[in-house]
C-alpha cells in the first residue's frame, strides 16, 4: 500500500471537469479521461476507485500499484490553475474493463483502487463549505504513472447508483419586503435559493414523504454533499423503502448557511444562530427581576413559560414551508397525510422547529440527536408535540450536543404531558455495523482491541437511523414510520 502526504504546487491542467457536479449510475472514460467512483458510508462519502482510459492496450503483468500516484487538486473557479490538496492511498491497481472489473487481457483501462476507511486521507470529493464560495465544491484528480508513460487530469465525472437514483433542482424563495422597505428606493429585494433532492418510486401511486433535514457540515450548495454527508441516499434504499407499501417519496432540501440561522436579529443586523440560551447562569439574577415587573407592573401579561423563546425560531421556516408547498403541488403522488419529517443535529433542531411551528403539515417527526434546546420549547409548544408520533435517536456519549439539555429533557416534559405515541432509541456509543470497519485495522490477535468494530464519535448517531436499525416493541422506526397518518 503507498502512502503520498500532502503537498501544495500548483498546476495548470487542462481539465474536463469544471462542471456542475452530476453523479451517474455508470459511465466510461474516453481516452485520456478518469472516472471516479465514489462510495457512500456511514461516515460520508468516500473514493473507491478511480478507472482510467491510457487510449492504448495495456498489459496486465505490466500494472503496479506502487508506481502510481493520485493527487488530488483543488481548482478556483473561473481557471484551470489547480492546487494539489493532498494525495489518495493506493491500494491497488490491475488492467480492467470500462466499468472497472478486472480483466485478463490488454486493455485501455486501468482501475486503481484507494482506501476505503472512516479515516482514510483525502478520500472525500467534496470541497469543505468554507472552500464553497471561491473554489469548485468537488476536487478533481490527476493519476500519474511514470514508467508507463501515464499523466491523465481530464475527468468525465463521477459515479454513484444510490446517489444517481435522485433527481436535483433549486427553489428560490423571495423574502417579503415590509412597508417601510417597499417605500425605500434604495430596497433591493433579498432572496433565498434551496438546492434540494428528490427520490421519488418507480410506481409512484399515492405515496408518503420523508422530508429530511441534514447536519451543520453539509450546508453549502452542493446537494449531493447532503446525499453523500451521512448516507442520506440510504432512504432510497430497498432496506428503508421496503417498509412502505408503494415506497416513500424523499425531499432533502440544502441550506446554503445552516438551518441553525434564526428570525433573531442583533442590534448590528446579523441574525442570531441557535442554540442561543438567555437562561443562562448570567441571566439567572435578571430575569426574576423582569417577571415580577411584568406581573406587578403591567410590562407584560403573557404567563412567563408561554413567551416565544429567544432565538429560537429558524430563519429558514416559510422557505421551507413553501417550498413543501411547491413540492406538493407539483406531485400529486404524495399522500398529504402522511408527510414525515427528520433530520440529525442542526437538522434535527430543524425537525423540531418544523413540527413546533408547522405541526398541522406533519404526521410524524423523527429528530435525531437534535440540537433544540429544550428551554426553547413552552409548555403549550409541548403540549402540541406530545399529540405527534414523535421517534427520539439519540447517544449517550455525545460530546457536539448534550442530549441532557436537548432530547433527553424534551422527552422527559412529553412524558409528563402524556405523550401516547412517543418513542425512543438510546444508545451507549455509535459503533460500526457493516462489519468491515475495526477499530484497529493492524491489531494483533492478542491485542485488547483485535476484532472490536470501528467507533464513530457519539454525535453520529444518525447512523442506527439510516441502517434501519432503531427498533423497540412496536417495530423498527420506519416501519412504525409508514403506519403514521395525520
């Protein structure tokens, strides 16, 4: 296995791939030309193997992994003068067939495979959020061979079936101007674009639909970062699908800041972010102060748990709402009785802001390891909740976000509100499933540690979700999922 660290040079290729991003179930190179072949995991996208088309025969004894090289490279927009940003690990190579299965015979194409691990280097094709503005959101790559005489940067894309199952389309929402910005001359009108993705079943008859929400790290505007992030495409999946009779519908909006964006807005003009707690120990001393002048005084009557929280409300409600709206419009196949909504972290935050403020279009939600703060929620915001089939996921050893004060609390109070629908999967830790991925890949058998499946970090408890593997007395999540209706 070679292993190539990163270097920083730049180079001025002349590629093929500065396009919109498109993932396809298959294609095949031309000469001079990669494909890359992109792999969907529990912990996001991942290179598995790049298949390239030399335009002459090549012989099979004639290929070694260890001569080749993939850099990848980063290119800004509007240029063709890359920068490489790192190196792939090269696992293997071999003479192949277009679609990259190993061949016995000369042939143009050769398959390099890379490392396939949660913490393989460089392995993600996707450009980091902070990189979105100025650079392309996805890398391109050079593979280079020496004594083969082997120098391909042209990339005819990328290939993923899961992901090419999906279709992709924008929704522009116009933020309605007040009065005052009406009268202004100098108002220019502010507008909100949502990349989103949608599956929708082959015999699509009267269907339900997930509506899904993702994490912090996969906001930006490249939606397949929000298929690839998490597996997210894995809704599409036979495992999930097969638990609704005619399959379910999938809508998974992008948001280009976070969902985490309030209705807030500081003195300066910038919004607030969730979660923003004025109840902190700061404030403790200030606000019996404000109460009882509110009581005594007339400030305000509204009973103290029934004011609207501060910073609690997403900014990214009526674009949500009416792009759903839209969506139905344009699909008759959805059942509108049974529209689901979930999402993990920042997106289960938005779950819960959804099913606070729009609860009557919604009948279930499944936050996971959700990040609204549970002093944002009143008493009668519960009280509406606890009529909801609602399915928690959650871990105990989450360190990004304290379930004590976010799911473990809400559940608490929705108990005591007689929640009758109310569900819950608490897990110790987030291990790996598939059985493929240790802990120490070069543990020794009398290692401690030999044979013990690989740990995610306890806020990725989405994964159980999307293995379809949170189940309790009445069923799995998705099965109880798809006997919901409003």
């Amino acid at each position: 296995m070679k292993r190539i660290y990163s270097v920083f040079l730049l180079f001025c290729l002349p590629i093929a791939s500065l396009f919109p991003q498109l993932f396809r179930d298959s294609l095949v190179p031309e000469p001079n030309q990669s494909v890359v072949h992109v792999g969907s995991y529990d912990w996001g996208a991942c290179v598995e193997k790049i298949v390239i088309n030399t335009g002459r025969p090549i012989a099979p004894e004639s290929v070694k992994a260890e001569e080749f090289e993939i850099s990848r490279i980063l290119y800004p927009k509007g240029t063709n003068v890359g920068m490489t940003k790192g190196e792939l690990t090269i696992t293997g190579a071999f003479v192949s067939t277009e679609q990259g299965e190993k061949a016995d015979s000369a042939e143009p194409y050769i398959t390099i495979l890379t490392d396939v691990y949660p913490e393989a280097e460089n392995s993600n094709p996707f450009v980091s959020i902070s990189f979105s503005g100025r650079f392309y959101n996805y890398y391109g790559y050079k593979i280079t061979n020496s004594r083969l005489s082997i120098s391909i940067s042209h990339l005819k894309g990328f290939v993923n079936k899961e992901a090419a199952r999906f279709s992709t389309a924008k929704y522009t929402y116009t933020v309605p101007a007040t009065d005052e910005e009406k009268s202004d001359p100098r108002y220019e009108e502010q507008t909100v674009t949502l990349p989103y993705a949608v599956y929708i079943p082959q015999k699509a008859k009267k269907v339900p639909l997930i509506l899904w929400f993702h994490g912090m790290g996969e906001s930006g505007t490249n939606i397949y970062q929000v298929l690839f992030g998490t597996k997210a495409n894995a809704l599409a999946d036979e495992r999930i699908q097969s638990h609704f009779k005619n399959g379910a519908a999938v809508l998974a909006p992008q948001c280009p800041t976070g969902w985490l964006e309030t209705t807030e807005e500081s003195k300066l003009g910038p919004r607030y972010w969730a979660p923003v707690d004025r109840d902190a120990p700061v404030n403790k001393v200030k606000r019996p102060l404000s109460d009882f002048l509110s009581r005594v005084l007339g400030f305000d009557d509204t009973p103290k748990q029934e004011r609207i929280p501060f910073a609690a409300v997403s900014y990214y409600t009526e674009p949500i709402k009416k792009l759903l709206y839209t969506f139905l419009a344009e699909h008759p196949e959805i059942d509108r009785d049974r529209i689901y909504v979930g999402g993990y972290s920042a997106g289960g935050y938005m779950t819960m802001n959804m099913l606070i403020q729009c609860p009557e279009l919604f009948a279930a939600g499944f936050p996971i390891c959700e990040f609204y703060l549970d002093s944002k929620i009143t008493d009668s915001q519960i009280k509406s909740l606890a009529e909801k089939p609602l399915w928690f996921t959650y871990a105990l050893n989450d360190e990004s976000v304290n379930p004590e004060k976010n799911s473990i609390a809400t559940i608490a109070r929705l108990r005591d509100a007689e929640a009758k629908n109310l569900h819950v999967s608490e897990f110790r830790s987030v291990v790996d499933m598939s059985g493929q991925f240790l802990l120490k890949r070069d543990a020794d058998k009398d290692d401690d540690e030999y044979g013990l499946p690989y740990e995610y970090e306890g806020h990725a408890s989405w994964i159980y979700v999307l293995n379809d593997a949170c189940k309790d007395k009445d069923g799995t999540l998705f099965d109880w999922l798809s006997h919901q209706k409003r």
